[in-house]
C-alpha cells in the first residue's frame, strides 16, 4: 500500500499526515485519503473525561455530594458527539467533493454534492480564464 500513482487518481501530491488514523482511497476520484481521527473515543479522551469529573466533583461536592458523580456520563455523551463531528467532518474527498455518508443515505443527495462541489470549484477557476480569454480577444484586435 505504499504507491497509488498507478490507479491514474484524480489528484498525485496530496497533503501527507503524520500519524493518520486509516489510509483509503477515494472510491470516486481514486485519490489517497487519510482521517487524522476516528469515530472511537480513546485512552486519552477517558482521561479527559475523568479529569473533567473529578474537577466538577470537587468543585460542586460541598453542594451536591456524591450525586455530581453521574456528570461522567453526560461529559461521555459530550465527548462522543464532538468526536463523532470531527470525525465526520473529514469524511468529504477535499479533491473530488464526494460524500461516503451521503452516499449510504441517499445516493440522489450525493451525486448533488459532488455536482454543487465542482460548480462551486469551476466559478472559482472561471474569472481567472476569462481574463485570459479578454487578452486574446484585444490581441486579435
Ligand atoms: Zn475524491
């Protein structure tokens, strides 16, 4: 799994991580993708979170007593959530727009994603040649 460069994808210099969590390749463009996380909590997320607990314990312990110890939990759930949104956040192919969630949802939506990402890539590239295509109408003249 070292080279793509023989499957023709759409983009061969992409932006190489150091440590990525999982390496694929973009089943649209063939493009080499790397997630910089994972949907999972790890060891160093269940440190933060009885951190978090044991803070919000001793701060509100007078108040509560043991009672706060279930604030745990909802940090668990917190947690969870802003994994999951980073996570999914990264999913898109940055070089092709195309969506693999959306693709499980709802084939339709997707292929909209993808047209919506190359419009919005090809009114970014236009003026550029329009300017080009002014020059070449004035040397003509
Ligand atoms: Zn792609």
């Amino acid at each position: 799994m070292e080279s793509f460069h023989n499957l023709n994808p759409l983009e061969n210099r992409i932006y190489k991580l150091k440590k990525p969590a999982f390496r694929f390749l973009c089943p649209l463009c063939r493009t080499e993708r790397e997630f910089s996380t994972t949907p999972r909590l790890n060891r160093f997320h269940f440190l933060q979170i009885t951190f978090l607990t044991s803070v919000t314990s001793i701060v509100f312990y007078p108040m509560t007593g043991l009672k706060i110890l279930p604030i745990f939990f909802l940090y668990w759930s917190l947690f969870e959530i802003m994994v999951r949104v980073r996570f999914k956040s990264e999913i898109p192919c940055p070089h092709c727009g195309f969506d693999a969630t959306w693709y499980k949802k709802d084939v339709r939506i997707a292929r909209e994603k993808v047209k919506q990402f190359w419009e919005r890539k090809n009114t970014v590239e236009e003026p550029e040649q329009s300017i080009e295509d002014e020059k070449e109408v004035v040397t003509e003249a």
